[in-house]
C-alpha cells in the first residue's frame, strides 16, 4: 500500500466511524456510562460504577471475553462470570484513564459494534451480542484480526490490547503467563501500588 492509498483508507475511515457514530446515537443507541449495574449477572453485587461503558458496550464484552480467553476463564461457572465481569469493570477503568482523543475513538468502535446494521455488514455477526455464541464471537474476531482492511485489523488490535491489559494485567492472571509480580522495591517505591 502505497502512501496516497494509505491516507485515503485514513481518511475514509474516520468519515466512516464518524457517520456510524452519529446515526447510532440519532437512531438511540445507549451510549452513556451504564453506572450501577452488574456485569454478566445481575445476582452479583453493583457495586461498582460505570464511567464509561455503556449497558451495550458491557454485552458486547460479556460476549467477546470467553472467545478471547477460552482457555484462561476459570471452568467452574461463578468464578468465570466473576472473571468476566472484573475484567470488563478493569476495561472501563482502563478507558477512563485514556485521554479524550483515544476515549472518542472507542467509543466509535463501539458504536459500530453496537449499531444492527453496521454490526451486520462489517462484524458478519446477525443476533445481538447477549445472543451471539461463544463460536460466533470468536470467527468474527478472526475475520477482524484476520481482514486486509487496515480499519477491521485495527478495530481487533484496540479491542484485543485493552482485553488483554485488562485481563492479564491483573495480579489474579500472572500465574498465566509466568508473571512473578513487581519486585518489592518497586511496590515500595511506586505510587500507585500505595492505592491498591
């Protein structure tokens, strides 16, 4: 791909997002921050508040984590309802922490992904993400990581790098990856892990 070609893919590509973007939210699709609201189960305590992530954005997340880590959930099916959720709960977090620009992009995405007719004709998924099987949510991220269209691989590479940092980055999954954890000097040192 030759430079004018790749501005041009740019180019349209924003127009694109930006037109689904609008027409999503003209056509009432649900974008503002969820708030109280469980992930995956309402039996679970709500006690965490939504900034970001809307209710939609939660059910396209319920159904894209057990096809991202099929082999990483827990078997038992409460402790993997908790991953999920914990780890959608982490995805907010993480996007809350992300500047405007980036926060406007993803909620593009989402909106696309959220959005029937968009949701049809770009992700080849047909029933609404609550419905979507655990099959189906992983051949559409295959198509997407997959595709020669620079805009879907860069959709999959968003929603595959925040999942991950979301769930692997988590003390609960280091084990996963032979992660020992900081070292204690640096726990001492860093602000941060004085807040957790």
């Amino acid at each position: 791909m030759n430079r004018r070609s790749f501005l041009k893919t740019g180019v349209g590509g924003a127009v694109f997002l930006g037109t689904v973007s609008l027409t999503a939210g003209l056509s009432g699709c649900a974008t503002a921050p969820a708030g109280r609201v469980s992930a995956v189960d309402s039996r679970m305590d709500a006690s965490y508040r939504f900034q970001f992530l809307s209710k939609d954005d939660i059910a396209l997340f319920e159904a894209l984590l057990p096809a991202m880590f099929a082999g990483a959930l827990p078997e038992e099916p409460n402790q993997r309802q908790f991953a999920v959720a914990a780890t959608i709960e982490r995805i907010d977090q993480g996007i809350v922490q992300f500047g405007a620009p980036n926060q406007k992009e993803l909620r593009k995405l989402f909106d696309l992904l959220n959005f029937a007719p968009t949701r049809v004709t770009l992700a080849r998924v047909w029933s609404d993400w609550p419905s979507v099987t655990t099959g189906e949510a992983d051949a559409f991220l295959n198509r997407w990581r997959n595709s020669r269209i620079g805009l879907l691989n860069n959709g999959y590479i968003a929603l595959s790098k925040i999942c991950n940092v979301a769930f692997y980055g988590h003390q609960n999954q280091w084990h996963l990856t032979s992660y020992p954890g900081p070292q204690e000097w640096i726990v001492n040192v860093l602000p941060q892990f004085k807040n957790t």
